[in-house]
C-alpha cells in the first residue's frame, strides 16, 4: 500500500464501522473499465462496481443525460410532482422484461429495497404469505432482504430475529452434486413436512446465484420453478438485481431459458452508476395494493431515471446483449486452457452465463475443497499487479469477472494476462 492509501486506510478503520467492509483501492478517478486511484495507479477494473457499471464508468451518454436533467430538476418526490421520466421509463421497462402480458412497474433507490417490494406486493396480491427462497442465495441486507438470504456468516449472524415465514430450499450445483432433480426434490420435500404450498405466496430466484458463488440456475430448474408455482398458484419472482441489463448476454438472464416471471427486481446495471432499482411485475399483482401502500421519498429519482433512459439506450445502441456474449466466450475459453493446464489444478471449473465469469479454486479437485486462502491470495496479487477482482461463493473461493460490457478487448486481455500471472504466483509456479 502507497503513503496515501495507508493512511487512509487508518483513517477508515478509526471512523468507519468495520461491519462495512472494503478494499484500500482509493479510487479517484474511473473511465470506462478502467480506474486510477489516489496516487495515480492505475487498474482494470473486472467488477464494475459489483455489476453496475455495465455500461462502463462515466459512459458519455449517461453523464449527458444526469448533466442535463441536473439543469432542470433533481427532486420534487414523484408522489408529490410526478415527472414524465418516469411515467416512460415504467413504459420501457414493461415493454423490454420478459412476457407479453400487462405490466406495471414501479421505482426504488436499491437492490434489496427492490426485494422488499416485490415480496411486499406479492403477499398483497396472492393473500398468502409464506416465501421460498434458496440456500445460497443473496437478496440484500435489509431485514427481508437478510430473511430471503441463504448464507448466515457473515450477513445474517446477530441480525435477527428476520420476518417469520421464508423458508429456504436447495439450489442445484453440479459440481457440488446437487442436481436439478434434487433441488426440485427439495423443494417437495420442503412442502411436504415445512409449509402448505397453499399459503406461499412467491418463490424467488436469482437466475445465476451471484454473491452466493455464480452457480447459473439450470434451464431445466427454472421452468421446472415456473411449473410447480402454476400449479400451485404461487408467484415467480426473479431477482435480477445481478444478472440483469445485459449482463449474461441477455437483457434478462431468465430469457436464456425460455421462462417468464411473474415479478422481476432490477437495480445495479439499471442505473448506470446512480443509486436506482425497480419491480416490473404483472399489472393485476402490482396494482393489488392500495394508494399509499408502494413507493418513498426517494423512489425514481429524476437523476436515476435520467440516468435509466441513457443505459437502454447505450444497451441498444451499442448492442451489449452481444457484446456480452462475446467477452464471456472470450474469458471461459482463457480460463479453460489455465483450467487444462496442470500447475493450475486448483482450478475446480469455470462456469458462467455471457459476461458473468467465474472460477472456482479448490484444494484438489477430487475432494472439491474450497480454498479461500488462494482466493484472496489471487484476489490481493492481482490487485498489486493493477486487477480489480471480486470473490464470492459461500465457501469464498469463487473468483468472478464482472468487467464493464463495454471494456475495449485489449484491456480484457491484458486483465486475463494479469489474473493469469496473479493465479501463476499464488500457487507458487
Ligand atoms: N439481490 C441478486 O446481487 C446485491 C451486494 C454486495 P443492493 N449484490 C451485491 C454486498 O456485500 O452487499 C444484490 C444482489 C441480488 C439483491 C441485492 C441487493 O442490492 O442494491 O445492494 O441493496
């Protein structure tokens, strides 16, 4: 660490909690997929600000569109002077989410204030009000939010007590051995001796687990999910606060299989870097609720929904549906041939839907240990040699590459070159 990290790093460490954990990478300044900190290192940064900034740092459409609505106004509360940004966004976001039937959307400022609502609508809509959630899963850090979340160190521990009635089944992970039937099998399981399906009223699902390790939800799972909610009047909610706006690929990773949800929760990659999220959900479920009963002070803030505009059109217009593909192609191919290669053993499998990369490190890949020590080791290295990487898993040993979609191929590469010499001197070869 530089003199100037150092010392703020000491800094945070007397004035912030330490429950709020951070890197000491000081950032100054960020373009695109790239970051300079505040002794002018710089880094490649794979984890757009944990999948937000998909559309890259400061991308120039985005800047305009907050610049210019600055200049006009910056808050009034939409229930007290509604705006048209917002009335059109909930247009587009009806329009572009999975589904041909009436939607409604409404707006939020977070991630797990997305969760919150959706789970709140879905309780007012059905009359019912059980949840199934899955083990692993991440929902936000709020108190459903910690509920729905299947991983009790470090986001639940001392936390509670949680809202009663949210019950967790298991989400399949081949290369754990939980398969697709077994997770289904559960779930039945988790009906018959736990909670009456009769009184859940939605079960909700990340398409690709994200902080819980990047553990893509089978095609087979999800319409298997969209099959027993049918038949047992439940509500799907897929929470695409991670995977969603182009991230795997597809503007909704749900698309990739062919299923559609009754609810969806957006935030993150939504707003382009300004704190921003909503719930598209059908318009009978979003309208159960009376007058009064959604929304906030914050809730579609001018700025956000600005910003919002500016990120569909840059999806669109510089198709990042595809570019995501591309990339991802890309890094399983480079992450597969280290995988091949035997000083890399540790590398148990590289997995992944589009731009959401990941590979797992194990002690040994009979025993499929989880080895958190080398994660943070390549994760600490990478950092020194100018790599931003972010670990995830519920074992911690989960590397997942999360660049801005809009990152130039060179600097891709050279960020693999640099992941690939951190790999090389963790494991000492
Ligand atoms: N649902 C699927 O990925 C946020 C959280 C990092 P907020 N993921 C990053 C951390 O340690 O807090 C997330 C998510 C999914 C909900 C959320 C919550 O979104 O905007 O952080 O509230």
């Amino acid at each position: 660490m530089t003199e100037i990290a150092k010392e703020l790093r000491a800094a945070q460490d007397k004035a912030v909690p330490r429950g709020v954990a951070t890197k000491s990478i000081y950032v100054a300044r960020a373009e695109n997929a790239e970051l300079w900190d505040a002794d002018g290192k710089r880094y490649i940064d794979f984890a757009a600000g944990i999948a937000v900034v998909n559309t890259g740092h400061r991308h120039p459409a985005v800047t305009a569109a907050v610049t210019e609505q600055i200049g006009a106004f910056t808050h009034t509360c939409f229930h007290v002077a509604p705006y048209e940004g917002y009335i059109r966004l909930a247009e587009r976001l009806n329009e572009v989410t999975p589904g041909a039937h009436p939607k409604k959307t409404m707006f939020v400022t977070t991630g797990a204030e997305a969760v919150e609502n959706a789970i709140k609508v879905a309780r007012n809509a059905t009359g019912r009000t059980a949840i199934v959630a899955f083990n692993g899963a991440f929902h936000g850090r709020t108190m459903m939010g910690m509920a729905l979340t299947g991983k009790v160190v470090p986001y639940k521990k001392g936390f509670g007590p949680f809202p009663a009635e949210i019950y967790h089944a298991p989400f399949p992970k081949a290369f754990y051995g939980i398969s697709v039937e077994e997770a289904v099998a559960g779930l039945e399981q988790l009906f018959a001796s736990d909670v009456d399906p009769g009184r859940v009223a939605a079960v909700i699902v990340e398409p690709v687990q994200g902080e819980g390790g990047f553990y893509p939800a089978p095609a087979e799972f999800l319409r298997a999910l969209r099959a027993l909610c049918d038949r047992h009047g439940m509500l799907l909610i897929a929470d695409e606060i991670q995977t969603g706006i182009a991230r795997t690929g597809k503007m909704f990773a749900v698309e990739h299989a062919g299923v559609v949800p009754d609810i969806i929760t957006m935030a993150k990659g939504l707003g382009g870097g300004f704190p921003f999220a909503a719930v598209t959900g059908r318009a009978e479920i979003m309208d159960a609720a009376e007058p009064g009963g959604l929304g906030g002070t914050y809730g579609g803030s001018p700025i956000g929904i600005a910003a919002a505009h500016a990120v569909l059109d840059v999806v669109e217009a510089e198709n990042l549906c595809g570019r995501s593909v591309d990339l991802g192609l890309m890094f399983r191919e480079r992450l597969e041939a280290l995988a091949q290669r035997n000083e890399f053993s540790a590398i148990g499998e590289v997995r992944g839907l589009g731009a959401m990369v990941a590979f797992e490190l194990v002690k040994d890949r009979v025993s499929k240990t989880p080895d958190a020590a080398l994660t943070a080791a390549v994760v600490a290295k990478a950092q020194e040699k100018g790599l931003i990487l972010l670990s995830c898993g519920t074992g911690a040993n989960v590397i997942r590459l999360l660049p801005p979609l809009t990152i130039p191929m060179e600097q891709a590469r050279e960020g693999l070159d640099i992941l690939e010499s951190a790999l090389a001197e963790a494991v000492g070869v």
